[in-house]
C-alpha cells in the first residue's frame, strides 16, 4: 500500500507541473504561432537593450520548452533534463518579466519554482 501510494505521489508531482505549463507551450506553438507570440508578448521587448536575435531565441525556446519539456515530465521520459531546462526557462521568464519594471507580483514565479524544485 506505501508503495502505490509513494508511486501515485510520485506521479501526482510529476504530471502536475507538467499541466499546468503544457497549455501555456501548446497554446504558444500550435494554436496561436511563433510569430503572433511574438507580436502579443515579446514586441516590446525590442525597446530594451536586448538584440533582437535574443528576443527571437528566447520566444522560441521558451515556448518550446514550455511543450515538450511537460510533455516530457507527463510521460516520465528524461525528467532530469527536461526538469533542467524548464528551470532555465524560469530563470529566462523571471528576468524578462524583471526586465521592464521590478517584478512585485510573484504569483506565477513562485508557485513554479516550487513544483520545478
């Protein structure tokens, strides 16, 4: 019985950062597209000093990232890595988010640096 419950525990913490995320990459990727991402979240990011080639990289692989790195976590394949590149992503949105004025809202930040935890 410890078992089934340490492996359904386990499972829970597995699969339920991988939902709450995999919506936001699905979204990004297949319903909406790279290049409206680009034009809703990360346009303005052209008036700072990043280079646009950066804005570019990181749309892409934050939104990538976002979809297979869960999916992955879902599945249960390469969960050390695809953990590692889901906390770069965190890093990588923390300091976009930071970027225009100081991050005081920390509702999204937390709770997911949490679950990658």
């Amino acid at each position: 019985m410890e078992s089934t419950a340490r492996t359904f525990g386990i499972f829970f913490l597995r699969t339920l950062p991988g939902i709450i995320v995999l919506m936001q990459g699905w979204g990004k990727v297949i319903s909406w597209g790279l290049p409206k991402v680009y034009e809703m979240w990360f346009k303005d990011f052209e008036k700072t000093f990043l280079p646009k080639w950066i804005i570019w990289s990181t749309a892409y692989y934050t939104s990538y990232v976002e979809l297979i790195a869960r999916i992955l976590l879902i599945v249960g394949l390469f969960r050390r890595i695809a953990l590692y590149f889901l906390a770069i992503d965190l890093l990588i949105v923390s300091f976009g988010h930071g970027l225009p004025e100081p991050i005081w809202d920390l509702q999204h930040v937390i709770p997911r640096a949490i679950l990658v935890a």
